[in-house]
C-alpha cells in the first residue's frame, strides 16, 4: 500500500459499506428464520406426492439451504469488512504519528508516486559554515529507523488489504451460483487459513523430505482447518489433482508396514486429508472445477511412487477411493465420479471385479487400518454412505443395484455397500445421530423394495445376508417398519401404522417376508429387527392414545391391530431363526445377545432422530417422533429400548431376559407378548386414558399370540409362491 493511500485513503466510504453490510446481514437473518419456521417447516409437514414430492419439496429445501447460506456468507463478509476497515484506520493512525514524530526531529516524509517513500532531514542555509561539515540536525540512524517504522507499518497494511481481497474474492467465488457457507469471524482468521493452505501444499509437494515430527505437525494443521472451505480449496488447487494423488501414493509407500506411533499418525493423515478433500470438493470456483475435471481424468493413471520396484502401483481410482472414507463429499461430484467407477466395475461383470481391482494391485496398501484399498468400490461407498443424496443417487438404477449386489459374493466389498443403502434409504448419513430423519420419498422406497426384492430371490439371494450385509439389512428394516407394517396390514393400513412416507404400501408382501427371514440369519441383523419393531409399536401406542382423533373406532381394535403386527413381525424372526436352514447361522446364542446389547446404544439414537419417520397428520398439529423425545412418543419407546438392553426379566421367569433367547420359540413369543404389554403399561399411564386395564393387556396378549401363529402361515404361504 502507498503512503499517501494509507494516509488519505477516504474510510468513510469503507465505513458505509460495513454500515450496509451489517444492514443486509440483518435482513437475511430475518429471511433465514421465516425459511426455516414457515417455509420448510410447512414443507416437512405437508403430505407430498407425484411430481411434488420430487421437485417442489428439492426446491424448497435447497431454497432455505440459500438463505441460510447468503446469510453465512454475509455475516462473513461484513466481519471481514469491518476488522479490515479497523485494522486500516489503526495503520493509518500509526502512520501519521510515526510522520509527526519524524517532524519533529527536523524529518520529512514523502511519497514518491512509485510505490516508494522517502525520509529526509530539513536542511538550514545557517547550517552551511558549520564547522561539524552537518547540514542537518538528525543523523542517518534516526533517518533509517523511522523510515524502518514507517515501512513495517505500511507492510501491515499492505497484507491487511491484499489479504482481504483474496479471502472476500475467495469466498464470493465458492459458489459459482448461489452463496457460500464459509464463516470467519474476521480478516485475520481467513487469512491465517489460507496462509496454512498455501504452506502446507508447499510441504506436501515433497513428501520425501517430510518426517514423522513433520507428519505430525502436517496433521496438526489439517486437523485444524479441514473442514474450514477456504483453508480446504488452497490447500487442493495449490497440490493440484494429479499432485494429491501422487502425494498419497508416496505416503502409502514410504510408510508401509508402519507400526505404533507411526501408524498413528498415518491415520490420521488419512482421515485429515480425506476431509480436507471432502470440504474442498464443494467449492464451485472455477479452480476447484478445474481440479474436480483433472481429478476424474486421472482415474486409469497408474501412479508409482518415486522409489517403486514394482511396475504397477495403483490406479487413480484406487488412490481417490482410498480417500474418500471419511468426510462428506459434495453430491455433484460423488455423482460424477460413481458412474465413471460403476460403468468400469459393470465392464467386469459380477465375478470379475476381484481380477479387475484387486488381482496384481499388490505393490501398495493405500489404507492404514482395515483392508489395503484395492477395490475402489469399498471407498466409494464409504463416500455415498456420508452423503444420503448422492447414496440415493447411486442405486435408483436397479441394473446398477442388482450388480452391485451380485457382486458382494464374490469381493469383500458387502459391509461398505450395506452403509451406503442404509444411507440410500434412510436418508440419514452414517454416523449422524444428530439430524432428524426425513420422510421416506417415493424413490427411496422404490430402491427399499428392490433391495427386498434381491434378498427375496430364491436363486441365492439370501446368501447376501452372510456377505456382511445382515447388520445393515436389519436397520433398513428398523427403519422401514412403517411400510413393513402396512404391507402385512393391506388395505386401509395407514390410519393405524402412521408414517410420514410418500409411499407407505409401497413394499411387496412376499418379498418383505423373505427379506425379514433371511436378515434374521445374522444376529445382529435380527436385534436391528427386534429393535426397530419396539420402538415402532411403543411410538404407535402412544400417539394414537394421545390423539383419540387420529382413529375413528374402537381405540381397542387399534392396540390389537398393532399387538397382532408386533407378533407377525416377529414371529417371522422367531420362526425363521428355529428354521433348519438358518439354524446355523442363530445358533451361536452368544453371538446373539452380545449383537442385541451393542445394537442397544445405536437404538436409542434412532428414537432420537425418529428413524421409524413416524407421524401424526397435520391436522393433528403433527411432528416427527424424534421431535418429542423426552416425552410423547420418544419416552415409551426409549423404555422398550432400555428394557431389551437392561435384559429386563420376564415376569413369573427368573432365568430368562426379556429376549435374550433364540432357541426357545414359546420364550421369545413371551418375550413379545411382555414387551408390546408393558408399552401398552406405559402409553396408558402417560395419558391417564380409562380403558379396562386387565381387559387390555388380556386382549394384546392375545393378539400377540395370534399374530406369531399368522407369521408361520405368511412364511409357508412366501415359500410356496417363490418356489
């Protein structure tokens, strides 16, 4: 910055930018409110349907996304306007006083109009005869060091103004349409990040000379800063695509084999920059978009490290894979990256994708931890199950997912997919226990029962559960059971099994019946069941006794007509565990209860985030469950969590825990009848409703018993029709 700039610079008009700033970011916060209590708010309520439910509800929600985003983005702005304008002012202040300091010992400061200035010593004619020889009154020491002072002030101020620019341009430029979400409190935190950015890519460029001191202070930073957006898109533009493949790659060969702290630290690095990645993939700026473009070219590159002595290392599909296991990335991109990897895992067929990825791939293990990376697949849908809409995205095609099911028999690929269609169709990313869980679409349904249809083929299809597939395939059904239920119902379900799907009878009985038999071969998969069956009928119970209004009948037909479900459902595992065909695979009965007690702690966040997507009707002033937890219907069906996982006795039976049993079909029938009668205990009492107790629990007993005997004619009944 030139002297006179700083000096003269009009401030006022910075000033009314911040004033107008603060102003419009006031506004958008106000917009924001109204989108997210008025507009989204009706829009999660309302019932959609047909071209409504796919494009009216999107749009709605990306619209609030916006204002969110716009407000964010202001709020930046306006922070980094206003420091930059203070740190401004406070240079220019500083300067000034360094200038009259500099008069006062006789000094003139002047700007050269060349991006230099200049500090001269004034000059007395009377001075001339001095016998000294000095023709002024201040030594060149004094001239130096104000000169000093005076260009260290406008370096400050030259870096508080380019700096500012380059984040304000940074930031406007994230998003090519719309607005960003980047927030910084003000110039000097956007600026740090970027300056990090910028080192740390310098750094990488030359893995060979990094250390593990090196290495760990490498992740100290990433860890820092990988999910700020700034920090992310410098970091990846400055090492560019081609170079953060090669990085990894170098990585994953100078430190193969490591162990203790070392390996430690790889992991990390692993973890760091694949989320650093993740958040720089959202960046719609013309270099990220370059970079995105560059990234997919390199998919069949084969990148060797510098020291290799094997002629191949590993695919770019392989090495951008093996980064993509944590982190969320953005949709378009995941998107573009999944057809370019299913068409060339399609090109092998169902049994060919071991020799496709993995046979040869020998030279590298691009995975610190669990596996070595080879099949890219694995990490791909590590990616799509952090990111539901992109998962949904990937299996709408039912080529794709029946190929993509297939070949879990021949690769060990079968987990990862499992959380990526648990992402499909739930619309919950894996791990988040956090946001509530969306209304069921139309086609998340529709994946929901071709994933059904799958498992039901009688040509093997059930040997997908034993493919690292059972564990998930239960929480789906945990999640499903709104539909599961009205599909065994039928007709005129929906005024008992609520739910807030698009398309509630959208599930095909046959195969729900095989696909709740199969799933229930693998523990784990049965507690999921188990599980998501008592938090269903416990959250149904109480919101149809605190809503009269919601069935016009008997309130004693809708408590037998959900105690008959938990019975049919149930008794479908019940009976498929005792089965010859899964006997083995049930009958490890620790196994069992060590599977129910761990899927307990995962269950009670599904209580929380209303995975079972029950809801009441608008008209009933309705909500999601999970938003009522702690009370209404969160609070009976969190009891019926904890008593599965307390193991709760049944009562009159000192040695059996409340479920804790796959040998016994009578025990686990009891188990049932006590389970769905307690919930009962516990919907009544929170809403002080006058019903014949004892009458109550008689006829729930009953319809649980009637429903286990129905569930043995449903599965004899599904094996005669497939054969």
């Amino acid at each position: 910055m030139h002297l006179d700039a700083l000096r003269h610079g009009n401030f006022a008009k910075l000033g009314e930018a911040v004033t107008d700033w603060e102003q419009m970011t006031k506004k958008l916060a106000d917009l924001r409110e109204d989108a997210e209590n008025k507009l989204k708010a009706k829009a999660d309520k309302a019932k959609w349907a047909g071209v409504n439910a796919t494009v009216s509800r999107e749009f709605i929600t990306r619209t609030v996304a916006e204002f969110t985003d716009a407000h964010t983005q202001a709020d930046s702005i306006t922070k980094i306007l206003r420091d930059t304008r203070g740190e401004l002012v406070g240079y220019r202040t500083q300067v000034n006083d360094a200038i009259k300091r500099a008069n006062d010992h006789d000094l003139t400061v002047v700007d050269n109009h060349d991006g230099t200035f200049s500090v001269m010593g004034n000059t007395r004619p009377d001075w001339a005869s001095d016998p000294s020889g000095k023709t002024g009154a201040t030594d060149q020491k004094v001239v130096d060091a104000f000169a000093k002072e005076i260009q260290g002030i406008l370096a400050k101020a030259t870096e508080s103004d380019d700096s500012a620019a380059e984040v304000l341009r940074l930031l406007v430029d994230q998003a090519k349409y719309g607005f960003a979400d980047a927030s910084y409190a003000d110039r000097d935190e956007a600026a740090k990040a970027v300056a990090a950015a910028e080192k740390l890519a310098k750094t990488a460029k030359k893995p060979a000379d990094m250390s593990l001191d090196d290495i760990k202070a490498f992740n100290s930073a990433m860890a820092k800063y990988h999910d700020d957006p700034l920090f992310a898109e410098q970091f990846a533009k400055g090492l560019g695509a081609k170079g953060t493949l090669q990085f990894w790659t170098e990585m994953s060969f100078s430190h193969a084999g490591a162990r203790g702290s070392e390996l430690d630290a790889m992991k990390d690095l692993q973890t760091n920059l694949g989320l650093t990645l993740a958040t720089a993939s959202f960046s719609d700026s013309d270099g990220m978009r370059a970079w995105k473009k560059d990234l997919l070219a390199e998919t069949n590159t084969n990148f060797l490290p510098d020291k290799a002595f094997s002629p191949v290392g590993a695919l770019g599909y392989q090495v951008i894979s093996s980064l993509m296991r944590k982190g969320q990335y953005d949709t378009e991109f995941l998107d573009d990256y999944r057809q370019k990897l299913f068409k060339a895992d399609k090109g092998a067929g169902d049994t060919s994708t071991h020799e496709l990825w993995v046979k040869g791939y020998d030279a590298l293990d691009l995975v610190f931890g669990d596996g070595n990376g080879r099949d890219p697949l694995e990490g791909l849908f590590d990616g799509l199950s952090h990111n539901p809409e992109a998962a949904e995205h990937a299996f709408e095609s039912k080529s794709d997912l029946d190929h993509m099911l297939g070949t879990t028999k021949f690769t060990d690929r079968g987990e990862a997919l499992g959380r990526a269609l648990e992402s499909a169709v739930t619309g919950v990313a894996a791990g988040d226990t956090t946001a509530a869980a969306p209304p069921h679409s139309t086609d998340q349904v529709k994946i929901m029962a071709n994933i059904m249809q799958a498992v039901a083929n009688p040509d093997g299809g059930a040997d997908l559960v034993k493919k690292g597939l059972g564990e998930s395939f239960g929480d789906m059904a945990a999640a499903y059971m709104p539909e599961i239920s009205c599909a065994i119902k039928g007709p005129e379900s929906e005024s008992v099994f609520l739910s807030g799907s698009e398309s509630p009878r959208g599930l095909h009985l046959p195969d729900v019946m095989r696909f709740l038999s199969a799933t229930s071969a693998d523990p784990a998969g049965r507690a999921g069941i188990i599980f998501g069956e008592s938090i269903y009928t416990g959250s149904l119970l109480q919101t149809h006794l605190s809503n009269p209004s919601l069935f016009d009948g008997d309130h004693k037909q809708v408590i037998t007509d959900i105690a008959r479900n938990a019975g049919i459902i149930e008794g479908i595992v019940g009976h498929s565990a005792a089965n010859s065909e899964v006997g083995k695979a049930v009958e490890g009965e620790t196994d069992y209860n060590n599977a129910l007690k761990a899927k307990g702690d995962f269950a009670k966040t599904w209580v929380g985030i209303g995975l079972m997507g029950l809801k009441v009707p608008e008209r009933y002033g309705g909500e999601l469950m999970g938003s009522v937890i702690g009370g209404g219907a969160g609070a009976v069906a969190g009891a019926a969590v904890d008593r599965l996982i307390e193991g709760q006795q049944l009562e009159g039976a000192k040695d059996s825990a409340l479920y804790y049993s796959s040998k016994d079909l009578f025990a686990m029938r009891d188990s049932v009848s006590q389970q769905t009668i307690w919930s009962v205990d516990d919907a009544l009492a929170r809403n002080h409703t006058h019903m014949p107790k004892d009458e109550i629990k008689g006829a729930v007993g009953q319809a649980v018993i009637d429903g286990w005997k129905d569930s043995d004619y449903y599965l004899k009944r599904t094996k005669e029709d497939y054969g």
